[in-house]
C-alpha cells in the first residue's frame, strides 16, 4: 500500500522495521518500494488487498523509542507540549499547546489557560533558551515585534 510519509528520518521505511497503526496496532514491515516520499511498503501478515483496505486512511507511527533515537539528543515534539513557557526571569507565559511545522523552523504554540490569545514562538536557540523536562518548563525569550 502507499504510504504518505511525513517523516524527515531517512530510511524510516524499511524492510523489518516497527510502526503502530490506528486501531490495529502494531506492523513490521515486509518490504518496501518506490520512493522515500511516496513509499510502498508491504506488512508482514497482510497480503490481500482486503488487508490493505483496512489500513486505508489510518495514521502510522513509531514507537516512542525508535522516535527518541532518530530525535539524537533533541526533543520530540510530543516531549514540549504540555511544558510551561517562562521567560528568564520567571514570567508565566502560558503552556505549550501545539507545534507547528512553518518551512524550515518549527513554531511553539503558547495559550494562558482560559484565553484563546496564542504566542508563536520560533523554534530558536535564541527563543528557546532551556528545555527542562524534568521541571516541566521551557525558558524562552520571546522576541519583539517591531512598531
């Protein structure tokens, strides 16, 4: 079946490799082909075209684990959300509720509980200061917009 991949790993598609699927759970991968960006991949277990129509439309992941070892060192973005945004000198700026893939850099969607105003943070090392995990916080400094 063809796979719409949005994934930036290379080689995420291959023969032995894990994925979960929606409502099925998880698949290894028999073989594939075609290209990177649209590969068409075989499920071990699954031969018939019935079988493939029941993957039709649902979305593949990869467990946490294979996701953390491609991330090397970095944070997934299932890691930042959920973390509070506060400035260096410890403002409260709302908590991390989505992040978006803009072109080359990702942006940090911020929103204070209860107000629908959002702060878009550039994913920067000179925005995003300290990522603190264990504190569930990140320190950032938000930049300014000019008048």
């Amino acid at each position: 079946m063809k796979v719409e991949s949005r994934t930036d790993v290379a080689g995420r598609f291959r023969k032995g490799a894990r994925v979960v699927c929606d409502d099925v759970g998880e698949l290894v991968i028999a073989s594939v082909r075609g290209t990177a960006d649209v590969p068409i991949v075989r499920f071990e277990g699954r031969t018939t075209r019935t079988d493939a129509e029941r993957l039709r439309g649902k979305w593949l992941r990869v467990p946490r684990t294979e996701a953390r070892k491609a991330a090397r060192g970095g944070f997934l973005w299932g890691d930042l959300l959920g973390l509070r945004a506060v400035t260096p000198d410890g403002v409260e700026l709302g908590t991390v509720r989505e992040v978006i893939r803009a072109g080359e850099t990702d942006v940090l969607v911020v929103r204070r509980e209860g107000s629908p105003d959002e702060l878009l943070l550039p994913a920067l090392a000179s925005v995003v200061r300290e990522v603190d995990l264990s504190g569930g916080r990140l320190v950032v400094v938000p930049q300014q917009v000019a008048e």
